[in-house]
C-alpha cells in the first residue's frame, strides 16, 4: 500500500513538472488592458495629435513624445506640417499637458526639409534619443502656399510622389529632455534588403547582446499591390550605422507602426504592430527570427470606457508600449474618428 502511493505521489509530481514546462508563459497583455476615462485621451483643440511615446525622467515625471499639425491642413497635413511635440503628466496614462515644440521640419536643403513625425524617444546610456520621420521635394524650391496646396489636395496631389519616397527616419541627440537636440545631415538608414522605396516609424531598443535593434517599414518588394514590410536593422551604437538583415520581421501581411521592447525577464525581444483591423504582437528570441507571439491579436478595434461604452475608432494605430521596472504600465494608440485625431494611453495591470 506505501509503495503504491509512493508510486501515485511520484506520477503526480511528474504531471505537475510536464504541466509547468508545456505552460504558456505570463500573460503580457490578456486580461490586462484597461478601461479608460478622460484623463487617458489627449486632444488638442487646434492640433491633430498623433502617436507618440513615453519615457520616465529624473524628475520623477513622465514625458510624451508625440506628432501634431494644425487642424487647418486637413489630417493629410501630416506629411507636410507635422511637429514633434512634448507632453508632461504625472502619471504615465495621463492627463497630458503641452509643454513645447521639439522638432519641425528643417527647410530646404536638408533631408529633414518637411515634416517631423512619427516620433519614439528613447534613453541609452546617458543620453536621450528621440527617433523621427521626415521628408523631402528634392532640390525643389518651395513656399508655404504650396505645401498647403499639396496638403490640402492630399494623395492625388502630384508632388504626394515625390514627397512619400522621400522619407527616411533620422535621430536627434540631447543630454537633456530640454535639449538642445542635435540632428544629423544624413537620414539613419535606407532602403534595402526586404524594403523598398522608403524607410519609417522607427522603433528600437537595446538587445541582451549590447547592441541595438531597430525596426523600420519600407515597401515590400517585387510587390504589385500596396503591401508595406518591417525590417530589421541592427548596429553598435544608437545613431548606426544599422545593417539591414536579409530576414523581414514581418511580410506576411500589411502591417504598420511597430514599437519593439527586449524583455530581460523573458529573455525575449516583443514587437507590437498594428493590422488595420487589430493590434498584434510577434517575438523573437535572437532579435532577428521573428513570429507571432502566442498572444498574437492583443486586442480589436475598439477601446473601452469606464463608463460601460466603447470607443470604435475609423483608425486605430501607432501602438506603443510604455514599460516601468521591466513591467508594461500603458498602452498607448493614435486614435482617428470622423474629424478628431488623438492619443490615448491606456493602464495595463500588472
């Protein structure tokens, strides 16, 4: 009888041991995403807010990175009118309170002519990095006019062909969130590889290894339909140079706007995106193998309130993950419905 039920506690002990090793590990996000109020939406009255990311300061406040352009140039302005702008709350979901201007579009006769956009702020070893979008109309002159004429008519605008593959991703450069900002006279990396045409929304972090990776969208080539790719860069410092891998992070499908995180606590890189229809998740374990995660559709287009009501943006994109002490505190999202564009920073729970 005292062996038999040496023998039962032993099997249990070996199914517990085979549950724990084939379990799925911790939930990032799955029953997690909060509920919002009105002290996570950031609107600005005059401006089409947009994107952005979030980093913790020495003084103890937390800083959004964000885009915005004047209402008056319709939402297509943000090719032509965007500014990188800096929001300051006490609390990593909000509210959000404009502090200033960063950057803007330098004029003509450097990369970053028109234009800054599509923002990720970052801090490497001392130092703030603040990631950006921009572009240009060559070595064409031009005047304010004619950029509003071209934001106002938009993608049919014959010179939307000239400034979309135009834009690169640069880097500013400050030992202090109120700068200055140093920028470069060359864009941070081209088009190569498994992109094509263009090379944005930059997202980038620093891996196990000590170097750093950086994730850009460009067009997919040999495509004959609109279909965009992410592909991964990676280089020894956080200004590059970056080397594009041969292997994309995502091709599988149309995806845009990633945000990329290296978990030490996982030991696994995170990269989150947007699908038009949902916002997704891929990992890897080496930063440059990628697959969809185990909780790959994170959630649908559709944000819930407080107040038992849901939001159901037309756009839902620019997904950004703020992480305090190694754990996920926010989800932020870029929000378009009807004629509002806004940021919304949601709490996730530990």
């Amino acid at each position: 009888m005292l062996r038999s039920g040496l023998i039962l506690l032993l099997l249990s002990c070996f199914s517990q041991m085979s549950i724990a090793q084939t379990r799925p590990e911790t939930a990032l996000f799955e029953g997690k995403i909060g509920e919002i109020d009105e002290d996570n939406i950031f609107r600005s009255p005059d401006y089409f807010n947009w994107g952005g990311s979030i980093v913790k300061a020495e003084d103890g406040l937390y800083h959004l990175f964000y885009s915005r352009w004047p209402r008056a140039t319709k939402f297509t302005g943000w090719l032509l009118f965007s500014e990188v702008a800096h929001a300051v709350s006490e609390n990593p979901s909000g509210p959000w309170e404009y502090k200033e201007t960063v950057l803007q579009g330098r004029g003509a006769g450097y990369w970053d002519a028109i234009t800054a956009h599509n923002p990720k702020i970052k801090y490497f070893d001392g130092k703030y990095y603040l990631y950006y979008i921009s572009s240009n109309l060559g070595d064409s002159s031009f005047t304010e006019d004619e950029l509003m004429e071209i934001s106002l008519e938009g993608y049919s605008h014959p010179r939307w062909k000239i400034l979309r593959p135009n834009q690169r991703t640069g880097v500013a450069v400050a030992n202090s969130l109120t700068g200055p900002w140093k920028r470069f006279d060359d864009p941070l990396i081209e088009p190569s590889g498994p992109i094509t045409t263009l090379t944005v929304n930059p997202a980038i972090d620093k891996g196990k290894d000590g170097r750093y990776y950086l994730i850009v969208k460009g067009d997919k080539p040999n495509e004959p339909n609109f279909v965009r790719n992410q592909a991964m860069g990676i280089g020894d410092s956080p200004t590059g140079p970056f080397i594009i891998q041969p292997d994309p992070v995502i091709d599988y499908m149309d995806t845009e706007d990633m945000s990329l995180w290296y978990d030490q606590k996982r030991d696994k890189y995170y990269g989150i995106f947007h699908a038009h229809t949902f916002i997704g998740l891929v990992s890897s374990a080496d930063g440059i193998h990628w697959e969809k995660a185990e909780e790959y559709e994170i959630m649908p287009k559709e944000i819930k309130r407080k107040d038992g009501t849901s939001i159901i943006p037309d756009r839902m994109e620019r997904p950004f993950v703020f992480r305090e002490n190694g754990e996920i505190r926010v989800l932020g999202l870029a929000i378009k419905k009807g004629d509002d564009s806004y940021i919304v920073t949601i709490p996730v729970q530990e």
